[in-house]
C-alpha cells in the first residue's frame, strides 16, 4: 500500500476543536457517556500514574514454541506462532487518548523483542490505535518493514510511517458476506478479516454519532494454528456460529467489558462477561482468554468483567450455568485468565 501522507495541520487542529466542542457540550449536559468519563478521569490524567508492573517476560519470543500469548493488557496481545511474532490494537501509552490513566503500565517492553512479523489493528478508537505506540515500531530499526493491517477508514487516521508497511483491508461486516470480508496471506500467514458489531471512527463522536466504518474482526492462520480475535464487538447470534462454522479456532482473544451489568449481553455496542462465553460457546474455539478489561476506569471497577467471568465459570464448574458446551473440559479448563504481563504457551 502506497504511504500516507501526515495529515494536513489545519485538519488535525479542526478535529481538534471539534472534540473540544463536541466534549464541553457533553459536560453541561451531564448526559453522555462520554462527558461523565471525562469528569471522572480528567485528575487522574493530570496528576495520575499507572502502577508498576513487576517480573516483566524478559524473553517472550523463544524457540519451539507452537503458540504462546502474553497480555500486555487492555486490548494489547502478543501472539507467537511457530517462527512468527505477532502484536495485537498495540497501546502502550501510560494515558490512553490524553483522558484515561492506565490501572497499570503496560506489561511489556518493546526492546526485548527480537523482531515483529505482523500488527493487527482492529480500529481508530484510541484504545485499540496507538499513533505513539506505531511510532515507536517505526522508529526501531530491527522492526522495519512490519506490517500493520489495518480496516479500510483507518487509513484516514494514521501518519506516515516510512519504516513500516500498511496493509488495508476490506471489512466483513454484512450477513451477505457469510461474515467474512478478505483474506490476505502475508509473510506466510493467512489473515481474514471478519463481522463485528461496532464503529471506526477515532474521537467517539465520530463514530457514535456519525457511524463511521472501519472496524473489524480477524482469523489469523499459520501452520496449523488458528486464533480469532474480534475487536470490539457487540454480541450477535448468527454471525459468530458462522465464523466458527467456517474456522476451526485453537484460541478466541475475547472482549469482556466494559459493561455496566455484566450479566447481560452486550452493553453499548460491547460485548459482555456473559456474552463473551456465548460467543465462545459459538465459536466452538478450544480456548479463550479475556481482554479488554482491567486497564482503564469506565465509572466501575476495571475488573468487575472479570469478576462476573469467574463467577459465570464456577457456575458452570457447578453444573448450574446452562452453557450447553459440548465439550468434556469445563469452562475453567478451556478458558486461560492472564495477570498482565503473564505468557501462556499452548502445549
């Protein structure tokens, strides 16, 4: 893909100020979300600092290794699969679009890898979309020539990035499609790009009020090996039977918050604790660990997707939660929670 241009300074300084606007209006209204976290979060921002994560993986890429993943945290995951070393929605910024505070730093410092094949970039949304952190990459000369995949529209949020290679894709996120959107195979591994239910955009009215496009899930395929990561998603009830229909998955990375009851389903255009094992469960995957939690403060305890998660697997340890799986392994098998930081190799 041809690069990108740095955006025009004018554009950016009007984008700006209409976030200012767009934000100064949710305050005295005290009825948008995101007015209510602005208030919440903006001390913390100023005068705030994340907590130090401690026992860093000093060695996350190794040999022999079939697949392995380490939480960086949020959204942030370090795959390895075989040969290939894969990153994650890559933030490592302390605070995450200049308003939320980091719980804790993130878990792992780009220097000790040793190389990066692939970036996977769901979306613009500044927890997913780190310019800093792409930066970074790109200024690192053992990483040249990585490439960062991203959704069409995206593309309209990102700088040029001379060391790097952008790789845009189309979006399946129509029934019509069988949930599927394109599939390219890059340095051997095979990307897909599949249905979510959420928005691009990057500032939060853009996408809420606007409805911009470019956000997606994807399959990534190697050697033998599968692992689903949808993004950002709502809970639908057709698309993900269908994508576990069509892909046999060793390991779903599943979004389990924010939610104000985690118990539902979904919860503004978020998947759920619950509805984080119904889309397991659909997916028909092998195992799962949760993400997208824990990092930031969204008006309740970060960790509260987590609790109800683990209260959900000692239901179904207690044959009480309905799950219907049909395997013998009980949930708290199948589903691998990581402390920030922590790696899991799949044996």
């Amino acid at each position: 893909m041809q690069k990108r241009k740095r955006p025009d300074v004018r554009s950016s300084v009007l984008r700006l100020l209409t976030a200012v606007m767009i934000t100064s209006t949710a305050l005295i209204l005290q009825s948008c979300f995101a007015g209510r976290l602005f208030v919440e979060n903006a001390t913390k921002a100023m005068f705030g600092s994340p907590g130090e994560v401690k026992n860093k993986v000093k060695e996350p890429v190794r040999d022999g290794v079939g697949l392995s993943a380490l939480w960086v945290g949020h959204s942030t995951v370090l795959l390895q699969i075989e040969d290939k070393v894969i990153l994650i929605d890559p933030v490592f910024n302390d605070v995450i679009g200049g308003l939320m505070v980091r719980k804790n730093e993130a878990a792992l410092d780009l220097d000790v890898l040793p190389r990066l094949d692939l970036v996977l970039v769901s979306h613009a949304h500044m927890d997913h979309l780190s310019l800093a952190t792409l930066g970074d990459i790109n200024d690192n000369k053992k990483f040249a020539g990585t490439k960062v995949v991203f959704p069409a529209g995206v593309e309209d949020f990102l700088p040029d990035y001379p060391e790097l290679d952008l790789v845009r894709m189309k979006t399946g996120n129509t029934r019509k499609k069988n949930y599927v959107g394109e599939t390219k195979v890059l340095d051997g591994v095979k990307v897909t790009t599949v249905f979510t239910v959420h928005y691009g955009g990057r500032f939060g009215f853009d996408s809420y009020l606007w409805h911009v496009p470019g956000c997606t899930g994807f399959v990534i395929e190697y050697k033998g090996k599968t692992v689903f990561y949808p993004g950002d998603t709502n809970y639908d009830d057709e698309a993900f039977k269908a994508i576990g229909r069509k892909f046999s998955i060793d390991l779903a990375l599943i979004p389990i918050g924010p939610c104000r009851d985690c118990m539902e389903i979904d919860n503004f255009n978020h998947v759920t604790s619950f509805g984080a094992l119904k889309m397991f469960e659909d997916l028909k995957a092998e195992y799962m660990i949760p993400v997208h939690y824990g990092c930031i403060e969204y008006r309740n305890d970060p960790d509260e997707p987590l609790n109800v998660l683990r209260e959900l697997i000692t239901k179904d340890a207690n044959g009480s939660s309905g799950s219907g799986s049909e395997y013998d392994d009980p949930l708290s098998r199948r589903i691998i929670i990581l402390d920030e930081g922590q790696q899991h190799v799949f044996k």
